[in-house]
C-alpha cells in the first residue's frame, strides 16, 4: 500500500502552486509602466547548451512599445543573465511597490 498512498498523496488539500509559470517583472524605460510576465516552463523556454533560454517581446499597457527580452536560465531554472532592451527588470517587490502606488 505504500506505493498507493505516495501515488495518490496523504489527502490533504494542496495549495496551487504554479509549477509551470517563471514570473518576471520589468519596466518600460520609456513611460515606466511596470509589466509582469509569465513564461511557461513547458512551452516558452528553448533548450540551450547548460539550460534554457527565454525570448519574448513584452509589450506594456502604456506606450504599446515593444521591448525585447532574453533570458538565460540553468537547469534549476535559476537566472543566469537576463537582458531587455527598451526597459529594464525589477524585482517582485518592486513591481508590487509600484501597482501599489497607482
Ligand atoms: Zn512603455
């Protein structure tokens, strides 16, 4: 039976945690509105030598300029260089500092 309970888990309710989604927070260095962007881990990243890499063009609700991101990821999908051009990333905090100003 031990192999049915670790299969099926102990029962209890499981907070959601987004596995999938990478969560990166930038601003526009042109209007500075602060963006917030899901990369899925399944479906957006590139496999690459030692990791994965990330290119997306964000677009922000303030002046609709696209900015080019690129991100290097290793295998535990930890940051290993993270490059946008037209802004710049911020952390989670800052983002949230900032939508808390508006
Ligand atoms: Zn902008």
């Amino acid at each position: 039976m031990g192999f049915l309970k670790n299969l099926f888990g102990d029962g209890k309710p499981k907070p959601y945690v987004d596995r999938k989604g990478l969560y990166f927070y930038a601003v526009c260095d042109n209007c500075k509105t602060a963006v917030r962007i899901r990369a899925d881990k399944s479906h957006d990243l590139n496999n690459v030598d030692k990791g994965y890499a990330w290119h997306k063009t964000i677009v922000d609700a303030g002046c609709f300029r696209p900015m080019q991101a690129f991100v290097l990821l290793d295998r535990e999908y930890k940051v290993v260089k993270k490059e946008l051009e037209g802004g710049h990333f911020i952390s989670e905090a800052e983002y949230e500092a900032m939508n808390n100003e508006q």
